[in-house]
C-alpha cells in the first residue's frame, strides 16, 4: 500500500508541476545535539563566548522521499478545504495566496545566470518551473538548490487573506507558487493558529458544526489574517535568531574550511550560503581595523575585484567559519580565502600592499 500512495503522490506532484507550480527551496538548518547537551547551557556558552569541543552536528537539513509524499496530500487536502471555505464563507474564508511575482522582481537574479550560462522564462509559471529546473550545473551540485533559494527571495512572501477582503479589492486569490486558484492552510491545526480557524469554517461546511457570526464577520477575519502575517514575520526573525545562537557554539572551538556560494554582492562584502552548514553570513569586504578595503565594487556588474580576483553572485567560495569573541557580545566571523595560500585573502592583500 505504501508503494500505491508513493506512486500515486508522484501522479499528484506531476500534475502540478504541469500546471505551473514551483519547486522552490529555502535552506533550513538543521542541529543535532548530544544527548546532555541542554538549551540553557548552549544559550551560556554562546553568550560567553565560551571555547572548548563543539558538541552534536550541524548541517543543511535535506527532506527525504517520504516527505515529499506526504507534503502532496498536505497539499491536496490543503486546496480542497480551500474550496470547501470558500463555497460556504464566501466573503470571510480564511485563505493564504501567493501574489504574481513581477519581471522586475527577478531582474537581478535573471542578469546573475546569464553570467552562468543559464537564464529565467518568465513568460509563464511553467516557462520559469522549466528555467529554474534547467539552473544547474554538473560539477556543482548545490548550484540548483542555491538557484531556486533566491528565486524565493525574488517573489513576494505568501499572506492571509480573506477572501471578501481581496474581492472588495479587486486582487486575486491565487496562490502563484502552487499554482492553484485557492489555497489554505488547514494541515497543521496543532502548530498555526490559522488552521485551527479554517477547521471551524470546514466543519460548518460539512454540517458538522452550527454557523457562527464570528465565522462570517469578514471585517473580524481580515483583521485576524493581518494579525497572523504579522506573527509569522516575527516568529521567522525568532528562528533565525535560534539559528545564529546555536551556529555560535557550534563554531565557537576552532574555525572551520567550508565551501560557500555567494549569494547578494554589496560595496562592503557579499551574503554567502555555506551548502555543508545550511549557513547564510556575511562575508566583509573591509579590514575589521578600519582600513581601505582592497576590493573595487561595480555597480552595473554587482561584483567585487581585486588584483587576480573577482566575486560575482552564484560563485563558489572558499570560507573560513569562526567566532569572534573579542567583542562584548560574540560574533560569527566568516573570511574569504585566499585560493592559493588557504589564508585569508584580506590578510594576503594587506601583506602584499606593505
């Protein structure tokens, strides 16, 4: 029978992805601790700074097939509840949508593969599925992952919304990333509060449950949608906070080599993504002591140069992981390397400039 449901998911996931749905990614951190390993000591030991062996893993978290197979009914429950909501609540339907992306949005990305050999079809959601799954490259193999990781940040974040809200505003309900005209969060009633709502609206559509005013009161309901967009931006900065917490202790022992993918070249440094960490930092293009930087930032090109050396968005790097604990408050400290020596090249500049 498992066979029968893994078959059947794949059925489900090709019909979408042949309707113009997405395969986006976002990198999410993943970290094993030892079994005596307690939040309070790691909260302590990062806030100190302290040394000594790093304890437990870290790692990008890769999702297995198994997900995959339940996260199409997820989604399949998802849209026909969303139906269900809209038909009996017409004007309050709680209901999450995914604005059209505009060609701007991905202007920057576009102008970055081309330099790469690869570029986006934005003519239509199945033209840029097909482009971003054409993003890649042999010997590279996060490059995909990396791609359609700042494709996200591209598109406009998913809201709730509610529906007679959207229609009094002339603005659609489709969710563009799962292509699907109607969609809802209803899976997960015991983590998001969101699905705790939908489920009282869905068992008033069955008949499992007496109409409510609360229900109906779309004024209450598009306030509450503006209220959960709300709590889920602050409860995203809150895991990243986690994140940058517990990659302090992890780091805090000794500094690690690691391969990145640069990600937003600025004039002061450039954003990278560590693949082996599932760690995004910023690497600093400036001397910590305040010297002149030796980098050269094009602005047309967004690239930083140096004799013998230039970063553009979506090259790998070589990184040095470490923690800075001189400061009041330790910091995470990533430096680029120098391909040659293995040191870092900000340090190899200075030297060659004496």
């Amino acid at each position: 029978s498992l066979g029968i449901l893994h078959s059947l998911a794949l059925k489900l996931q090709a019909e979408r992805i042949a309707g113009g749905a997405l395969r986006l990614a976002s990198p999410e951190v993943k970290f094993e601790k030892a079994a005596d390993d307690g939040a309070a000591a790691a909260a302590v030991a990062a806030s100190e700074g302290a040394s000594g062996a790093s304890e437990g893993s870290m790692g990008l978290y890769m999702p297995l097939a198994s997900n995959s197979m339940v996260e199409e009914f997820m989604l399949l429950a998802n849209v026909t509840v969303a139906k269900l909501i809209r038909e009996a609540f017409p004007q309050s339907a709680l209901l999450r949508r995914h604005p059209h992306p505009q060609a701007a949005d991905f202007a920057r990305l576009h102008d970055q593969l081309q330099r790469h050999g690869a570029a986006l079809d934005l003519s239509s959601p199945t033209a840029l599925a097909a482009s971003l799954d054409g993003a890649a490259k042999p010997n590279e193999p996060y490059f995909n992952l990396l791609v359609r990781c700042m494709a996200v940040r591209c598109m406009p974040s998913a809201e709730y919304v509610c529906a007679g809200e959207m229609a009094s505003l002339n603005e659609s309900t489709y969710h563009f990333g799962l292509a699907t005209p109607l969609y809802t969060h209803f899976t997960s009633p015991i983590r998001r509060y969101a699905d705790q709502v939908v489920h009282r609206m869905a068992a008033v559509a069955v008949g499992w449950d007496e109409p409510s005013e609360e229900l109906a009161d779309a004024p209450r309901l598009g306030e509450l949608a503006r209220s959960l967009n709300e709590r889920h931006q602050a409860a995203k900065q809150a895991e990243r906070a986690s994140v940058s917490l517990h990659a302090l202790r992890f780091f805090r022992a000794e500094p690690v080599v690691a391969d990145a993918y640069a990600t937003f070249v600025t004039a002061q440094g450039f954003t990278c993504l560590v693949p082996r960490f599932g760690l995004e930092a910023f690497v600093h293009a400036w001397p910590r002591d305040g010297g002149p930087s030796p980098f050269r930032f094009n602005a047309s090109e967004k690239t930083l140069s140096c004799p013998g050396r230039t970063i553009r968005t979506l090259d790998r790097v070589t990184v040095r992981i470490a923690v800075d604990t001189s400061r009041l408050h330790p910091q995470l400290k990533v430096e680029l390397l120098d391909e040659e020596s293995g040191t870092p090249l900000l340090d190899v500049l200075a030297a060659k400039s004496e």
